[in-house]
C-alpha cells in the first residue's frame, strides 16, 4: 500500500536533493576560490612590536603564547590542542580606585581585579552546536514535509477507486502513506545534517562542531516540527483535491507572518495571534530562538516539543477522521 | 465467495437520487450486465457495492457477508474513468498490484500487456484514453480476482481490443469467475451477458435472464407504400409493448399474439411483413423509452 507513497515522497525528494547538490557545489566552488580553508589555528597574529614573546604548552596540551604589548598590556593566547580554539586573554593596568566586577557577552568575558587590573578574554572561534545545523536542517525539511502533506489530497484528486480497492483498511493505507512520508522526512533531515556537517568540515571548522544533551532535545525538537507541520497541512487539505496547492501556498505565508505578530496589541490581535499560533509550528521555532514565547504555552523547547506533538496528534486524527468519510 | 446479493441499494446526492432501491443477486461464474442511459445509476451502483460510496439504505453481501477490506483480494474494479498515476509508469502501476495482491500473477500481466500492445515503460500522462482503458483491464484481470466488475471496460478502445476484453470475460466466467459489467454497446452485453438490469435514473426498470426476458416477445416489422399510413388495431392491442415508425417503416414489439399483429399490418396496406426475434436492444429501447404507447406514437410520429 505503501508503494504509491513512496515513489511520491521519492519524486518530491528528488526535488530537494538536486537543491542540496546545488548548495554543495557552491560550497565546493567557495572552499577552492580564494575563500580557502578557515583554518582556526594560528588567526591571532603576535604583533611585530609585541616583546617578551613566550611559546609553551601547558600540561593539558594547549599551546601557550604570552607577550606584552606597546601598551602596557600582557596578552596570552592559549590553543586548545583538540578544537583549536583560541581564548585570547588581554591584562591591562587600569588607573584609579577600581572594583572587583564581571561581565560576559557573548563569547567576551569581562573581569575587573581589585588591583587595577582589567582582564578581557575573548573565545575566538565559538564552537558550532550541531543545533544550528539541526535548526536550518528542520526549516529545510518543513517544505518538503508540507509538500507530502498533500498526500491524501492527492489521492482524493481522483485515485481513491484505486486506493480503496486494495486489500486494507482506509486507515491501515493512509497510516502506511504517513509513515513512508514521515520516514522520506527524517532521511532528508538526516542528509541535510550531514550536509552541513560535511560543508563545515570542507572549510575547516568541524572540530568546533559540538553536541551534548541539548542537542538531542533540539533533534527531537527539530522532528516534532517537520512532523507537526506535515500534519497540520494533512488535515487542512486531506478533504480537498485540486484546491489543496493553493491552500498549501496559502498556508505558508501566514504562518511565517503570524509569529511576528503576537506584540500587536491593537484591536487585541496579538493575543488573538497567540492563541491560533498555538498550533503553529512555526512560531515554536520563532520561540527556539528567543526568550519569549510566540503561543498561549510559557516559553522553553520542553513546552514546544509537547505542544507540536499534540498538534501532529490532533492533525492525524482529523485527517484520518476527513479520510475515512470521503467518497469516491 | 462470489455470489452476490444486492438488496434495497439506494444513494442520493443532495436532492438527486442517483439509486432508488435497487436489489440483484448474481450468482457465482455469472456474466452480469448493468445497462442504462447516461446518469442511470450504474456507476453509483458499483460504488456503492464496493463502499466506494456511502449507500443510504441497503446491504451489498458477499457470500453472505458485508465488504470486508481483505475482500478486495479477490475483487478486481474497473472504473469508469481513468483513476491511474499520470506521473507513474505502467510498469510501476503493476508493481504497486503485485506488492498489493497476493494472488497477483505476473506472466498474466506480461501476456495482457502484450495482448493489448502496452509498453510498460510508458508514463500514464503519455496513454490515450483507450490505452489507459487497457491499461486498468491488464491491472484488473493480473490480480487475478474472483469477482470483476468492470464499469464501462471498453471505453475509448479499439473495436479489435473491445473484442479482446469481451473475450477476457467469457473466458473469466467460464473459469467460474463472477463478471459485473456496464456498457453502452449493448452488442457486447449481449453477447457476454446472461443476465441484465437495466436502470433509468436510478431505478431498476427490468432484470432477469437475457433468454428469459426475450422469450416470448417478436418484433413485427412492416413496410409501407408511403408515410402515411394508419396503425388501426395495432396500438390498442394490449400484447403491444413498442411502436417505433420511421418513415415508411413500422416496427412493433409484441408479446405472443405476432401473427395477428403481422396480419393487422398487411391489412393496413404493408408490404415485405415479417417477424423477428427480439434483441437486447429492443429490450433495452422498450424498458427505457418505455411510456404509454400512444404518447409514445406521438413522439415518433
């Protein structure tokens, strides 16, 4: 039964990875035209008027080099042998009454000795969470799984004297066509991922990839969003036929729109927004990536994984439900 | 599993009722034809078999038993139009068959695609309507089912490739497969058919056996000197079930009593009189033109 589907989800897919051969070309052209290799060891240049230039390696491997500057600052830079992440620890004087204090934006931490002393380290090279790459993998994906969505739709645009003549339920058939497609989606997540990973390799930079608990939360993150929106245009097109394009086309603007305008708070419309962002997996991504959240829930991916969840849940059942009461 | 009981089908969509109550029993290894106007209700009444279509009233039992999923096992669909993948090739359409019937045969396939000229590499979109029609036959009868029932199976074909799906089902039924059939040519259904419903928007007009329906009746047929010549004594007559007049030509459908209407007719001034065996289309003519015999006349007249 699950046949039809899978030369279907094959055909779109097709479509996807021509799309990420094209990308990865560029990549290719980009890594050996000029761009080059973003080697990350050796980026902090000791300046030719640095004195007191010391080399050495510490006893957990990192590379030390430490020299002072023309004004009066004492600079260490240290390699981390595996990553080759620099820090870059700047000591400066600092002049009159001074306080203990510490700061850290970003990847530059800020600290301030009783001593006068002003220590500025920056991480060079952030390290590359593979949740970035999960993340534009997940967005990826979200068009082609709104794509299979279609799925029953086109089975309803004149194939359902073939589809239901078969030896299975109505269910039992529209279950294995969600799980061919559902399975389609998480092979491209998967290629994309790896894409990504093999791009960043390509120029370098897959020592600073990362991964720890966190990641697999976004994964399932990531998984729940393809698998949500797939079912949510699913259950808005499984009556429809021809009609189901225009809705799918539709469907895409409002809710790339609809996140950004929660704040409205003219006529009431940001909560109104809240409220129908609720089931729109969209804005759990617009919410994964800032502090507030863009739905009816509290922010926080625990929250978003559970809230797509039920919202592929309640969008397979309504699709089954719209499924199985069509007529041929 | 291939007897086949209809009882008190009925389906409507919206105000129109597409079936009005119509009930059959086709008997294993039996070719039954479905006849009707455009819109009669043959199609509704295959879907509604088949639960393609939600049937308002009435029960379809399969050897005693309502249509379970696993049934379509053994039950090969033709419908009435093209339902197949215009992006799918042949060749992928007969895979999905042979992935979804277990009795699925694949020499059969082989051999309808060549009885049919079908290349199997060829997208759906590239077919002609009689190709496609051909196409859905090899998928059909490759299954290998013991139920067919086929809605308008020769549509757009050939008359060498209608010959060939009509010979498919004789020789299916001989094999004691059940064929339910529909079609305009009712050459064809009489030639396969041995029994036939006949339905008019929606209702069931006539049903039986082909030899039983046509017992008993005669076409008496009559030409006349001119146009305009009286049917005194023909139209009153009760046995008179169908007069068609065209131009000098009289053509009376009668029950038992042939001779004397024969004999009315050569009194009235025809000449070149004789008496004919009745066919299905005279059947299929008198149950669906069927109205009173004089209003009748003034149509054709």
């Amino acid at each position: 039964m699950y046949y039809v589907e899978m030369l279907r989800a094959w055909r779109v897919m097709r479509i996807f990875l021509i799309i990420l051969g094209i990308l990865f070309v560029l990549a290719i052209v980009g890594r050996f035209s000029g761009h080059g290799r973003m080697d990350v060891a050796n980026q902090y240049v000791v300046p030719p008027n640095a004195r007191h230039v010391v080399h050495s390696v510490a006893p957990d491997g990192s590379r030390m080099t430490s020299f002072d500057g023309s004004n009066g600052e004492h600079v260490v830079i240290r390699t981390d042998p595996t990553s080759d992440v620099q820090s870059v620890a700047v000591t400066e004087p600092v002049s009159g009454k001074t306080r203990p204090a510490e700061a850290k934006i970003a990847n530059v931490s800020i600290k301030q000795s009783r001593h006068g002393h002003l220590m500025t380290t920056v991480l060079r090279y952030h390290r590359i969470p593979l949740d970035y790459a999960l993340g534009i993998a997940a967005i990826f994906v979200a068009i082609f799984s709104s794509i299979l969505g279609l799925g029953l739709s086109q089975e309803n645009d004149g194939h359902l004297e073939l589809a239901w003549t078969k030896p299975t339920s109505r269910q039992g058939y529209a279950a294995s066509l969600i799980g061919v497609d559902i399975l389609a989606m998480v092979a491209l997540l998967g290629i994309t991922v790896a894409l990504i990973v093999v791009i960043l390799a390509m120029y370098g930079l897959a020592k600073l990839i990362v991964a720890d608990a966190g990641t697999l939360l976004t994964l399932f993150f990531a998984f729940a969003y393809i698998v949500s929106f797939y079912a949510l245009v699913m259950a808005i097109t499984a009556s429809l036929r021809r009609a189901s394009a225009v809705a799918l086309a539709i469907l895409w603007p409002v809710v790339l729109i609809l996140p950004s305008l929660t704040d409205v708070k003219w006529l009431n419309i940001g909560a109104i927004v809240r409220f129908i962002d609720t089931i729109n997996p969209l804005a759990y991504f617009y919410s994964l990536s800032s502090s507030s959240s863009h739905t009816l829930l509290p922010p926080g991916i625990g929250y978003s994984i559970g809230a797509m969840a039920v919202v592929a849940v309640v969008g397979f059942v309504a699709s089954l439900a719209q499924w199985r009461r069509l007529e041929a | 599993m291939s007897t086949i009981s209809i009882q008190n089908l009925s389906k409507s969509y919206g105000s129109l009722a597409a079936l009005t109550h119509f009930s059959a029993n086709i008997e294993q290894g039996s070719v039954f034809g479905l006849l009707g106007p455009n819109g009669a209700g043959k199609t509704t009444a295959f879907k509604c078999m088949l639960g393609l279509a939600r049937a308002d009233t009435g029960t379809v039992l399969f050897d005693g038993a309502p249509l379970e999923p696993h049934m379509f096992e053994r039950i090969g669909y033709i419908p009435e139009r093209s339902v197949l993948y215009d992006w799918m090739t042949l060749a992928e359409h007969l895979e999905m068959q042979r992935r979804a019937f277990s009795r699925y045969d694949a020499n059969r396939a082989r051999e309808l695609l060549a009885l049919f000229s079908l290349e199997p590499r060829k997208r759906v979109r590239s077919l002609s309507k009689g190709m496609r029609t051909a196409a859905a036959v090899v998928m059909a009868f490759a299954a290998n089912p013991d139920i067919l029932i086929l809605d308008e199976p020769t549509t757009g074909l050939d008359p060498v490739n209608q010959r060939a799906v009509l010979k498919l089902m004789i020789d299916a039924s001989a094999q004691g497969k059940t064929i339910i059939f529909s079609s305009h040519q009712i050459g064809q259904v009489e030639r396969a058919a041995e029994t036939i419903a006949i339905l008019k928007e929606g209702k069931l007009l006539l049903s039986g056996a082909v030899d039983d329906l046509k017992s008993g009746w005669k076409i008496v047929e009559g030409i006349f000197e001119s146009d305009q010549f009286s049917i005194d004594g023909i139209s009153s007559d009760p046995d008179v079930q169908r007069i068609e007049r065209t131009g000098r030509i009289l053509r009376v459908s009668v029950r038992s009593d042939s001779d004397g209407i024969a004999r009315r007719m050569t009194e009235l001034g025809a000449r070149d009189v004789r008496t004919l065996d009745l066919n299905l289309e005279d059947i299929f003519l008198g149950a669906v033109e069927a109205r009173p015999k004089e209003q009748s006349l003034d149509v054709l007249r």
